[in-house]
C-alpha cells in the first residue's frame, strides 16, 4: 500500500482526495455558520415581531398615549436601537379594520371638518409589503389589502399580523419591517468569496504539484536532447525519487551509461581495427623495406671504408654525405620499428634501469642534425638520481622519439633543447624543454592520440608509442606548450 501511495498516480488520488475533503469540509463549514447566522436572525425577528406586538398591544389599551409616545418613552425594555432600525411601522387595526394607532403619521386617525376623530380605514392603507403567512388568517385575511400579493420582490420589507381578542372584539397588531438588503447581500456574497478562497487554494496547489510532478519530465527531455546531440556523461538528477519518474530517470541514466560504454567499446574496436591494419602494413614493410635498408647500410659503410678520398677537404664532404645518408636510413628504419612496436604487443625486459644511460644513448641520435641546426643541447641531473624500472631499448625509443620531435620543431630557427633529470618522492622525473614552434592548444590535447599529426610527411604514431611504452611502465607523461614559445614534455616512470 505505501508502495502504491509513492507512485504519481497514488500522489495524484491523493490530491484529488485532499481537495474533496478540502471542499466539503469548507462547505460544512460555510453551512453551519449560515445556520447560525439564520437562528440569531430567526431570534432577533422575532424579538422584534414580540417587541412589535407588545408596543401594538400597550397602544391599544391606552386611552390618550400613542405608539409615538411608547417609542419616545425613556426606560422602555422593549423597544431599543437595534429593534427600532428593524421596524419600519406598527399598525393597531380595530374590529372594524380601521387603523386605530400607527407609528407613521400618516396613518394616525386625523379630525374632519365637524371635529371629529376618523381613522383611517385598512384597505386604504398605502405601501404594505406582503403579509406573511396570510393563510393562518382564515376569511380576516380577505380584508388586509397586503394578504395575497404576487411579485414581493418589489415591496421593501414584510409585514405581520397577529390577532388579538379583546372586550371589543378582534383586532389586529400589524408589525411591518424593514428589508434587510445587507444581509441579503452578504449571504449571497459570503459563499462565492469561500469558494474563490478554496478555488485560490486548490490552484496553488495544484500548480505547486503540477510544477513538481512536471519538472522532472522537462529535465528528461533536456537530457535526451543532450543525449541526441551526442553528449552520453548527461544524467539526470531526480533518480533517487520513489515514483515511475524516479524509476524513469534512472533507467534514463542506466541507458546512458550503456551507451557511453557502447561507444567507448566502439571505439576500441575500430582502434584494433587500425592496429590490425597497422601491423599488417608493418609486417610488408619491414620485409619489403628493410631488407634493401640493410644493404644500403652496408654499402655506405663499405664505401666509406674504401673508396674515401685521400684529399682532407674532399674527405671531409665525403664523409658528410654518406653520415647524413646513414641517418635518413636509421630514421626510416626507427618509423618501421614504431610501426611494428605499435601493431605488435611489446614484451617489456623490467629491470633496474640507468635513466641517464638511456637519455645519452638517444642524445647521441640527434647530435649530427642539431649541430647542423644549431641547436644547444643541455643535461641537468639533480641530486643522486635512482635507478628505474624499466626495459632500456623500449625506453630509448620513447626518447628517441621525443628528442626527436625537439630537433624538428626548432629546425627552422635554432634554439636550446635541456634535459633536466631529478627524483620526486617514488618516482624519477625527466623535464625535456625545447624552445621551437611550440603546439597550439586546439592540438594540444589530441596529440598522443594515434594517426594524429600535424606534419605533411609524419604517421602519427610517434607520440601514440610513446604514451603507450609509458603506460606499460605504469608511468606518466604530461605536456605543457605556448605556441611560439616552448614546449615542455615531463616523463615520470617508478624507481626501484
């Protein structure tokens, strides 16, 4: 049952449970407070219908006084302020339906030329309003002019009448009052002002709930279009509810994540398809190439050993020719050994390793062409160095690759490559700083990726084999670069 009660159509009947409560209750409400405003009207009319009578009767036992006389009397009980708003006219009708007393002057009897006293007859009694309950009257109420009238809508007021039975017959006490528009009013106004107030109410909540219950959807949809436009790390936040949009959501995110993974897999698999081609391509060249790369360097070598010129100056050209020959036959044969150091699995020698050893030996590798590019070369080691753990051919091609990398990015211009070697906590850290064109920050985050390259002529593979040697020495290697300015490759690999 809670279960059901945390779903949003549980909250929804729940809602729609607590307005009609809401509503009825406030009804009942406004029902019993008409009740009693009806029972304190019913007691004040007839207060005043009894203060009416009581003032009708004393008049007509007076044999001077009138019901003006009565009203102005002080200390009368029956007769106070609130009373004499609600009484518009008393009339005392006499057994000959004449208005023997009245409130109103004029309905009092007036004298006629002989002197004499008339009273006013009944019928010709101008202005009365309806008479209540005329029926209880029997054949009396034929002759009230006020019994049987048809639209009282239009009358201000309502009239009463009550037999009395004296010595001179019966006679009547007429109490007519006065309409009560500002009740009427209030009691119309006071019920449509609650249900305003509930209607308010209800709105606010429903807007609150609605807000709430909608919410939540709109941030799916801001997700899926996220998710459309190709970004899979969105997730939506409202999976920790308890309802089918909590559930939703986390499917939604359960999804993504599926999805993400889904890509990633993609993308490795698309990466070993490259790998695969990669090393097939690696395999044909390093029999195609390699073979006649062998024998173009024992040539030059054989060359150089006999057929040197005996001159110093010719000599000297000779041997610059075949060295730079040699070189661009080792640099092609470094880009088949990344090609197959890249396709292939590499089983790595770990041992204790002389960083400083490896970092001369590759030195040595770029000494020629930096002397003729102008490049200063400088190593510094910071306090005693420790020995690493690592495989030292594997490594000398991480730098020969960035050394590498250094001499061309400066070839254009010259400038300084340094080497600084120093020990941070377990590990050994390598600073290769050169002062060449530098790496724009759009590249600089895609430049380890494989394929990836910036020159005409190069693989992208370079840096690619060079991060992964890292990894597999559970190292790191991070770059900074200002365009123009410098570049800053920083190699950590674990010491023994």
């Amino acid at each position: 049952m809670l279960n059901f009660f945390n779903t949003f159509r549980g909250k929804l009947l729940l809602l729609l449970a607590f307005l009609l409560i809401s509503t009825l209750s406030v009804q009942l409400y406004l029902n019993i407070l008409s009740e009693n405003e009806n029972a304190r009207k019913r007691a004040l009319q007839e207060q005043v219908l009894l203060a009416g009578i009581v003032l009708g009767f004393n008049g007509m036992q007076a044999e001077e006084d009138r019901l003006q006389d009565f009203v102005k009397r002080e200390g009368q009980p029956f007769f106070d302020a609130s009373i004499a708003e609600r009484i518009k006219d008393i009339l005392v009708i006499d057994n000959e339906w004449e208005v023997f007393d009245s409130l109103s002057e004029e309905n009092l009897p007036t004298k006629n030329a002989e002197g004499e006293w008339v009273n006013k007859k009944l019928k010709d009694v101008q202005n009365l309003p309806p008479l209540m309950e005329a029926s209880r009257l029997g054949e009396d109420a034929k002759h009230f002019p006020n019994a049987f009238a048809q639209n009282t809508s239009q009358f201000d007021g309502e009239a009463h009448a009550v037999p009395i039975e004296t010595n001179r017959g019966r006679w009547y006490v007429v109490v007519i009052l006065k309409k009560d528009d500002k009740f009427a009013v209030q009691k119309a106004i006071q019920p449509l002002l609650y249900t305003f107030l509930i209607f308010l109410i209800s709105t606010a909540i429903a807007i609150v709930l609605v807000w709430r219950f909608t919410r939540p959807i709109a941030n799916l949809s801001k997700a899926a279009r996220r998710v459309a436009a190709g970004d899979l790390d969105v997730r939506v936040k409202d999976a920790d509810r308890t309802d089918e949009i909590g559930e939703l959501a986390a499917q939604f995110n359960v999804m993504t994540a599926e999805l993400e993974k889904s890509q990633e897999l993609e993308a490795q698999l698309q990466q070993a398809e490259k790998s695969a081609v990669v090393g097939r391509l690696a395999s044909a060249i390093a029999h195609e190439i390699r073979n006649p790369l062998n024998y173009i360097n024992l040539t030059l070598d054989h060359l150089r050993a006999k057929f040197a010129p005996e001159k110093d100056s010719e000599r000297e050209s000779f041997e610059k020719l075949t060295s730079q020959l040699k070189t661009e036959v080792a640099r092609i044969n470094l880009q088949i050994s990344d090609f197959l150091r890249y396709s292939r699995p590499v089983k790595l020698d770990i041992k204790p390793t002389n960083i400083r050893k490896v970092i001369d030996s590759s030195l040595l590798l770029i000494e020629p062409q930096a002397e003729e590019q102008n490049i200063k070369i400088s190593i510094v080691e910071r306090d005693h160095i420790p020995n690493i753990l690592g495989d030292e051919d594997v490594l000398r091609s991480v730098f020969n690759n960035l050394f590498i990398n250094a001499a061309q990015a400066m070839e254009n211009s010259g400038g300084n490559l340094s080497v600084t070697i120093s020990s941070v906590e377990d590990q050994v850290q390598i600073e290769i700083k050169d002062t060449g064109v530098g790496i724009s920050e759009e590249n600089l985050d895609k430049i380890f990726e494989p394929y990836f390259s910036t020159k005409e002529t190069g693989t992208g593979l370079g840096l690619a084999i060079v991060k992964k040697i890292i990894d597999d020495h559970n190292g790191i290697i991070e770059v900074e670069s200002k365009e123009n300015e410098e570049t800053v490759f920083t190699v950590k690999l674990p010491r023994v």
